[in-house]
C-alpha cells in the first residue's frame, strides 16, 4: 500500500485562515452577536411558554423581498464604497512612494556637491523625505506627539514642526526652499528644477488625496439607516424562526448575525484606511520600506558634476605628440 500523501500547503493555508484571529472581525462583533443571540433565546423561552408573541405582524417582514432587496443593496454599497476608499488610499500611498524615490534619486545624482558642508545639507534634505512620509502617516492618524520624527530633523524644525497644523506640508515648503536655493546658485538649471518641482508636487499631490479621504466619512444618515435595518432584520428574525426551528433559532440568528455583522464591520475598518485597524493599510511598513530606499540612495555617490579642470603642460605636449 502507498502512503497518502499529505494534503497541499494551500490546503493548510486556507485553513489556518479561516481559523485565525489577528485581522478577524469576530472579536469586534461578538458582543452584538452575544445580544442578539440572547434576544433570540428569550423569544424561544417565552414562546414555549405560550406567551403571546407578534409572529404573524413581524415574523413575516424577514421573507418580504422589498426589505431583503433594499438590506442587501445597502450592505453591498456599504462594502463597495469603503473598499473604493481603501484602494485610492493606497493608491495615494503608492504615489507617494514613487514621487519620493525619484526627488530622493534626483537629489542624490544631479545637484553636485563640492563642499562638506554642500554634501551634509543634500544629506538632509533627503532625510526630509523620508521624515515626510513618517509626518504624513502621522497627520492622517491625528497623532500630534513627534518621537517618530526625531531621527529625520533637528530640534528646532522639530519645534516648528509641533507648532504647525499640516506638518508634512511644512516640510514640503523646506525641501522646496532648498531646491530654490540650489537653483539660485546655479548648480541646477532650469529643466532640472522644472523636473524635481513636479516629483514634489506629485508629493503633495498624494497627501491631498489622503487627506481628501480622511476628512471625507460616509454621510452619518446612511449609517444610521443601514444599522438600523440590520437590527430590525436580527429583531424580527427569531420570530418568523421559533415555530419550526424552536431551540436551534438561537444558532441560526448567531450566524445570520455573523454575517450581517461582519459585513458592516468590514465596511467601517476599511473605510479609514489610515488607522491602527489590522485590515488598515500597512503604513509602518510602507514607511520603512521608503526609509531604507532613501538610504540606500543617499549611499549612491553622485555624479561629478563640477567643472572640468584646464589641461596640465605636460598633458598638451602629450596631445601635440600624438
């Protein structure tokens, strides 16, 4: 005989999945769950009772197709647009890192550097950028403590930075003053200020977008409204149930509350997708992945781009031999 063979890797995956609780909704809406449930059982116990209970005037509002079509529509809406805001949010996201990358590449590569003091100011421009990206994780998490920011400035920009609203743009407006600067004396012309000022603005250009998500919540009426369906349903159900199901009503409204309540769950982590939620977008993640970009291309020696020195005595005879 042949041994089985065990089953595939993705097998075990999927069921390690399903099993996990990091990322679940079930511990958020268990207690709904748990009152629901409960309600569910009361309903059992005083029916067996004989207690005269509303079954024909609300159980029948579960199998209505008006007030299951309109419930249905509302969750898929409800997951729809949250997901659609989590997506351009991580678009933004996406655009940020790329913009960054490329000023932090162009930076590095094409302003010349003669001086110490030249090459320790290129430095910290580009450790700007990556404080940026740390600043700008922090404004949409309305964090206003700065220790994260710490490595990428000194303590009196750290100062301005506390006392400053939108602290990423403050950034932006130093990283543009040094651009300004470069330019004025004329170690990078007028294409190439051209060309890092759109990097830059495509920066700013994504951290408009997040804010314009953040600061843009579904309208508190259509919560309400979807809240207040789902509730009626989960009221309503144990009675339409309780005749022929009896005691297993209880199970079947804890998973129909699984469900519904999960949706809705779902819908509300992923609607700010900037939070500390773990269906959040990873933005620690992101920002020290672009961190160790940064530094790896502040590591890159740039191009001399210093003026040609005149040729030596010896090497013009060495030409006019040839």
């Amino acid at each position: 005989m042949t041994a089985k063979s065990p089953p595939p890797a993705h097998i075990w995956l999927w069921l390690r999945t399903v099993l996990t609780l990091r990322g679940s909704l079930l511990p958020n809406i268990l207690p709904l769950m748990g009152v629901f449930t409960l309600y569910s059982a009361a309903i059992v116990e005083a029916w067996q009772m004989h207690f005269p209970l509303p079954i024909r005037v609300f159980g029948e509002l579960t199998n209505n197709v008006v007030f299951n079509l309109v419930l249905g529509l509302l969750l898929v809406f409800r997951t729809n647009s949250s997901y659609d805001r989590f997506w351009e949010g991580r678009k933004a996201w996406g655009d940020i890192v790329v913009n960054v990358r490329n000023l932090a590449r162009t930076i590095q590569l094409c302003i010349p550097v003669q001086t110490e003091a030249e090459s320790q100011r290129r430095q910290r421009i580009l450790q700007m950028l990556t404080g940026f990206a740390v600043a700008t994780k922090l404004h949409l998490r309305e964090v206003t403590d700065n220790p994260e920011l710490v490595p990428y400035f000194n303590a009196d920009e750290l100062t301005q930075l506390q006392q400053s609203r939108n602290r990423p743009l403050q950034i932006t407006l130093w990283i543009q003053d040094y651009l300004q600067q470069e330019f004025q004396q004329e170690r990078i012309d007028t294409v190439r200020l051209l060309e890092l000022n759109q990097f830059l603005n495509a920066i700013i250009q994504g951290l408009t977008a997040c804010e314009r998500i953040r600061q843009t919540p579904i309208p508190p009426a259509y919560l309400i409204y979807l809240r207040r369906l789902i509730a009626l349903y989960c009221l309503c159900l144990p009675l339409a149930l309780v005749t022929q199901w009896g005691w297993w009503t209880v199970l079947v409204v804890g998973v129909v509350g699984f469900i519904l309540f999960g949706i809705e769950e779902l819908g509300r982590q992923i609607a700010d997708p900037f939070g500390f939620d773990p269906n959040d977008l990873p933005l620690e993640a992101i920002c020290t992945t672009l961190a160790e970009n940064v530094s790896t291309i502040a590591g890159v020696n740039g191009f001399d781009n210093s003026p040609p020195m005149p040729p030596t005595p010896s090497d013009s005879s060495l030409l006019q031999t040839h």
